[in-house]
C-alpha cells in the first residue's frame, strides 16, 4: 500500500509542482505522497455523487466521531460543545494570538507559523531554543522563564514538536503548566501530529489532559489532516474546555473564519471512523523509512547530524559542518528539495520530509549524499 507511486506532478500539487519542470525530487513540505485511506476516498467519492454542496455543518455523527476518536485514542474526554471547527489550524494561531493580545513565548526551531502569527498580530514573540542533550532535544527552561515578562499572554507549544520530532514528557508538560499558571498564560497546543507517534514506547499526551487548571487555560488545535494525508480538504478544530477562553477565541474568529466544507467534514468523519487499520500500517512505514534515513546519514554522510525523533515524518538534519552559504539551493542544485531551517528559526539546518514510497526515500537519499559530497570537497 505504502509503496504504490501516484504521479502527483500536474496535480496542483504545492509539494511538487514547486519543481515542475525540474530535476528536483521534492521532499520538503509536510504532506505525504501516499494515497488516503480507501475508506476516506470512498466517503468523499459518496458525498461528491450527491452532488449538491450546500453550506455544511459538521453533523452529531461527526461530532460524536471526535469526541470518541480523543477519548479512545488519547484518553482526552471533552465535551462536544468545546469544540470549534476551522479550515486549519495555522488561521487558529493567527486567530489565538489576536484574541488575546500581548506577547507570545515559544520554542525554536519551529513550524514557521509559530513566528509569523505573533508578528502579524503586532506581538513580540521569545523564542527559547530547544537544545541538543545527548540524543534528544530539551527545553532550557531558565531561558524559558527568563523570556517570559509581564506583556507574556500566550505559550505556543508544538506538541509532538515540529520539525525535532520531539514528544513532550509528563514531567515537561506539567513544568509548562506550572509555568502558565503561575504567568497566567494561554497555551495554544498545536497537536496536529499526534497521530504520528513513531516510538512504540511513546505515547501522546495532550496538554488539556495535565490537570483541570492547566484545561482551563489551553486552546488545543487537532486536525486529520498530518496523519491521514488530508490537508487539501482543509479541515480542523480546536478543543477549548473554557468557556470564557472559547468565547474570546469565537468572538475573534466572528466573520472571518469560513465553515469548514462539505469534503473536509465527510474527510473528517471517515478518517477517524475507519482509519485506523491504515495509520497503523502507515507508522510501521513510516519507522521503516526513519530508520533507514538514520543509518544512511551515519554511513554515507556522517559529518551532518539528526538527533533521533519520537514523531512526525519530517526530520530536521544539522548541515552546518558543510558551510553552505544558502543549503536549500546547494540541495536543489543536486536534485534535492528541502524545507530551509532559517524560516523555522535555525538557520543551518534543513528539513526532510519522509512520508513518501521507500524507493522515493532512497532517491532522495542518493541526491542528498551528492550533495554532501559536492560540499565536503569544497571544504
Ligand atoms: C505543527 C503544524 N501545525 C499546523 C500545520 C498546518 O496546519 P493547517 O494545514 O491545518 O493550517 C502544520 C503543517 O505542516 C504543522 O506541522
């Protein structure tokens, strides 16, 4: 299933009509080349045949889909009227930081949108950057705190951690809650790749879940679109056990945010309802393909540097030793089209995105160790 090629070129792909024309393999933003699961194309292929597309509301079936889909797979039990649909989650960072004003404390490197939703906004963002510990990524929490100020009204957290692949401990979570507590700060915890644990001795723990106190405060944004190859549909929500903290969030978005569609919603409902025999299947391919970066990095290119990841199918690999003025157009230069660190915050580092077929993983591969090695002779 995972190594069947769907020629995507022409498709109005933003991944890879990037490159149309071009000898670049893309592998740089997060949507994966394979198919979604038969179930959900059906679903979509049944709504498309009754071809009327109406304005659309998510349905009890959906909503009652949801509320179970948190409860059983992460042990989240919310109530179905904390929840707020949205086309996508980067509208809910932009929409978190204008609806409470003030300035915004993250960790770096991160999704750019992260960054660029408090400058919208007009706020100031503190980037406390996440730094190598042995064979993880880990919060320097003096920098932490220390950034933090009276004008703070918002922690961002990217839970599992893009683009580190960091899953946040019990311990880590409950530290971040006593530090929102105490700064009377809202967290806006994007978990949209929650879904893509890769270690089987990890396990997703959503922020809202540390404590009543800490729900309380908590703006938790999900959608299926990571797990389940969906972002096309453009279909999200956001979890806000909060009733004071929902009705500021939903005055904000009043007239701006549009409805969710009809596609999104029936994308949606069948992901969650019948998706699960593929996600298992996809994290097994998805292990396969980590690994196998893993090892081809440490044998063919070892003077660049990836930390092992927990999560998600994008791996974020230190090139700094190759002294690469600008390291994305070095790698599309050798046929290789990566995500650049600097707009994360980490300028040195790219992003390599593995969800895709094992034979496309190897070709990329290939491009990146010419690239490495066109580097390393120059050094
Ligand atoms: C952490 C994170 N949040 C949000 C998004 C995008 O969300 P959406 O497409 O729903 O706006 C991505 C996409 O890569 C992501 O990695």
């Amino acid at each position: 299933m995972f190594d069947r090629h769907t020629e995507r070129s022409g498709s109005s792909s933003l991944k890879w009509d990037k490159y149309k024309g071009k000898d670049v393999l893309p592998m740089w933003v997060a949507d994966m080349d394979f198919r979604s699961p038969e179930p959900v194309i059906q679903a979509l292929q049944e709504r498309a045949d009754h071809g009327v597309f109406g304005y659309t509301l998510p349905d009890k079936e959906l909503v009652d889909t949801v509320v179970r889909y948190l409860k059983t797979q992460h042990g989240f039990c919310i109530e179905p009227n904390w929840l707020v649909w949205l086309p996508g989650l980067v509208p809910a960072l932009n929409l978190t930081c204008r609806a409470f004003p003030g300035d915004v404390a993250t960790f770096t490197p991160v999704y750019p949108p992260f960054l660029t939703a408090p400058d919208y906004a007009g706020c100031t963002c503190h980037c406390s950057s996440l730094v190598p510990s042995g064979n993880h990524w880990a919060i320097n929490w003096e920098d932490l705190e220390a950034g933090i100020t009276d004008e703070t009204t918002i922690l961002m957290l990217c839970n599992p951690h893009n683009p580190v692949g960091k899953v946040f401990s019990r311990n880590e979570l409950e530290r971040l809650g006593d530090i929102a507590q105490r700064n009377d700060l809202i967290i806006c915890s994007d978990e949209i790749h929650c879904d893509l644990i890769l270690e089987p001795d990890q396990k997703h723990i959503p922020t809202a879940t540390i404590s009543p106190e800490v729900a309380a405060r908590t703006i938790a944004l999900y959608a299926p679109s990571k797990t389940y190859n969906l972002p096309g549909l453009s279909c999200a929500f956001a979890v806000i056990p909060n009733t004071r903290v929902r009705h500021t969030f939903k005055q904000t978005i009043r007239g701006i945010i549009t409805e969710v569609n009809a596609f999104g919603f029936a994308g949606c409902r069948a992901a969650y309802q019948f998706g699960e025999p593929w996600r298992q299947d996809l994290i097994t391919q998805l292990r396969a393909n980590r690994d196998f970066l893993y090892r081809f990095i440490e044998t063919h290119c070892p003077e660049i540097k990836l930390l092992p990841m927990e999560a998600t199918y994008l791996a974020w690999i230190d090139v700094t030793a190759l002294k690469l003025d600008d390291p994305v157009k070095w790698f599309e230069d050798h046929g290789l089209g990566l995500s650049d660190g600097k707009f994360f915050g980490q300028p040195g580092y790219v992003r390599i995105n593995f969800g895709c077929p094992f034979d496309t993983l190897k070709a990329g591969c290939d491009r990146l160790s010419r690239g490495v090695q066109a580097a390393r002779s120059l050094l």
